[in-house]
C-alpha cells in the first residue's frame, strides 16, 4: 500500500508539471504574438 501511495503521488507530480511547462509555452507565444500585434502598428 506505501509503495502504491508513491507511484499514485510521482503520477500527480509529473501531471502537475506538464501543465506548468504547458502554461509557460503558452504564455511565451502569446507574449511573442502581441509582440508582433504591436511591432505592425
């Protein structure tokens, strides 16, 4: 049971961190597009 309260907890960590390295991706391509929104005005 202790060795399956781990391995639950290592999945729930590597979820987590997806979803953060997900988040920073987007977030540098929507500062890359307003960038660029504002470089053609």
């Amino acid at each position: 049971m202790n060795n399956n309260g781990i391995t639950y907890i290592f999945i729930i960590h590597i979820f987590f961190y997806q979803i953060h390295i997900g988040s920073i991706a987007y977030k540098m391509k929507l500062d890359v597009f307003i960038f660029e929104a504002f470089s053609d005005m």
